[in-house]
C-alpha cells in the first residue's frame, strides 16, 4: 500500500549515465535527511491503513475533519483525480473515524479529495474505519498531508495555530508531531496565523510562498497605519483581479512601498542679526540639516570665528544638555 517517495519522479527523468551522481546526491546531507523524512511519514500514514478492512460508505453519512486543513483545492488536480478515480477506480482509500458526536456517520480523518470526487462521481468511497482520539486524528491528518498533500506554507499555518488554540498539551507535542517541524518553525506558523483574517481570507492559500516572505509580511503588517492601508488596497478591483501568488506578491509590494514614500519635510525658519547690523543670519533647520547663511559686512569674521571655535561650542551644548538645562 506504500506509495513511491515524491523525489523519484524528478529523478526517473535523469539521463543513465547520471543515475551515479543522483544516487550519490540523494544519499547524504540535507537530501538525505528531507528523503527520510517525508519516507517516514508517508509510512506511518500507511500503517494506518495497513491490515484493517476496507468498506464502501456512502459519502452523504462522512462528514469533513474538524480541523480544515485547505483554503482552497487547485480545481484543475481535482479535476484530473476524477478523471483518474473514474477511469481505475479508487485505489487507496480514505481515513475515518466514527463521528465523535453523532451516531451512525463518520468524519474524514485525510482523503477529502477523494472523498469530494466519489461524490461528484455519484460512488461509494472506499474507506478504512478506524476509532481514534481527536489528537491521534490531528497527528494522522497532518503527517498524511505532510508526506503527500500539496498544502502551501499558509494553509499548515492554519493547521498549525488551529491545534495550538485547542490546547492538547502544554508544549505543543502534537502539532510538531502532526507537521514534523521544530518549535522555531512553529513559532512563525503561529505569527503568520495571526496576521488578520480578512487579510488572509482575501489574499488565498499562495501555494507558491514560504515562510520567510510570509513572516516579512506578518512584520511588515503590525504597524497599525500599514495594516488600515493594505486592508483598503486589498479591496481594489486591481488587487481583485489578481490571483494566486499573485495576490500576496502586489500585496507585500504595497506595504514595503509605505516604508519608502517619503514624509514632507517641516522646515523652521527665522533669522537673528547683531545689535550694529554688522552681521545677520537666515536660518533655516528641517530636522536632518541646520543651515546658518551669513551675511552683512562682518559675515566672513564671524563665520571664521564660528570654525574655529565648534569644538569648544559642542563641549558647552553637551555640558548642558547633561546637566538637563
């Protein structure tokens, strides 16, 4: 019942002579270790499954997990799985679980794509039956879309922050169990959880977006007048008409672009000349520069005067900016 590491389709399309360096690349380092991960949980998935019976149920008694897992399907892949599921049937089936609150259905622990083409196919759905707890169904759920489901870095989020608001445990076990991440990773799927619901509701599931720009549009957002902007830009019929990542690209676009505009400048001006009129002074400060002009007879003098003398002026502003005069 174990299905081929998703590598091994990339790497079927090697020319021979190359299979010795793929073999030797897959076989250490960090491609060794993601290869043997995602083997692992595509395993203890399978042992889920492995020696229980298989029944056909009727897909109207199964209801949806009690933590949703997508924003939204990719209607061209599902279109294909039906395609695939009508042509040779069904070849693996579905996890569920008796309702934990009504007698006589069921709820889909993973396979609700497949669950969604058997009743757009008007079939039954092969289904194994298995009695779990609701954090059992959790790890199972998020270690079956770990090894095999294409769930963006945004929708595991979710996943993510759902199971740390209901609390299973006190350190989070389950839900870096569930996604086989560390508790670093975890921490900023639950920031980027966070960002507001509208936004996120509206900006999609962005299949094609990871964690770092993400969590630079989390920070980006927490300013108060960024987060009032981008919730009215979201809301522009050119912002609508985008999709996909598309969407959170001009989205994070706009924001960095707040941080750029610049603030008209506020310039203080006012003017000072001695008690002869010897020597005036236009100045003019605008809060980055402090601009003495010279003018009159006793210009130059006094300017050369002004040099000569900065250091000991900057000692004297510094003593009594201390003493707090």
């Amino acid at each position: 019942m174990a299905r081929k590491n998703p590598f091994m389709n990339v790497m079927g399309d090697a020319a021979p002579n190359d299979d010795e360096a793929i073999l030797q690349y897959t076989n250490k380092g960090a491609s060794k270790s993601l290869i043997h991960s995602l083997d692992e949980l595509a395993a203890q998935a399978d042992r889920l499954l492995e020696g229980e019976a298989v029944v056909n149920l009727d897909p109207e008694i199964i209801d949806g997990s009690f933590v949703r897992d997508r924003l939204e399907d990719d209607e061209q892949d599902f279109n294909e799985l039906v395609t695939a599921i009508r042509d040779r049937g069904q070849d693996t089936p579905i996890l569920v679980r008796p309702h934990p609150l009504t007698t006589g259905r069921y709820m889909v622990v993973f396979g609700h794509r497949r669950l969604r083409a058997a009743k757009t196919l008007g079939r039954k759905v092969r289904a194994v039956v298995k009695d779990l707890k609701d954090s059992d169904h959790l790890v199972a759920q998020g270690q079956e879309n770990s090894a095999r489901a294409n769930l963006s870095f945004l929708e595991k989020a979710l996943f993510a922050a759902e199971i740390a608001r209901r609390q299973f445990d006190g350190d989070n076990a389950i839900a870096l169990s569930a996604l086989s991440i560390d508790r670093a990773t975890f921490s900023k799927m639950l920031a980027v959880a966070a960002i507001p619901k509208h936004v996120l509701d509206v900006v999609g599931a962005a299949k094609g977006i990871g964690r770092d720009r993400w969590y630079e549009l989390k920070n980006l957002l927490e300013k108060p007048s960024s987060l009032e902007q981008a919730s009215a830009f979201i809301q522009s019929e050119g912002f609508k008409a985008k999709a996909g990542d598309d969407r959170f690209n001009s989205l994070l676009a706009f924001v960095k672009s707040l941080g750029k505009q610049s603030r008209p400048k506020t310039t203080k001006a006012q003017k000072w000349a001695s008690d002869d009129n010897a020597v005036s002074a236009d100045i003019r400060n605008d809060g980055k520069t402090y601009t003495f002009v010279l003018k009159a007879k006793d210009a130059g003098g006094f300017g050369d005067y002004i040099a000569e003398n900065l250091a000991d002026l900057y000692r004297a502003y510094r003593k009594q900016d201390q003493q707090g005069v």
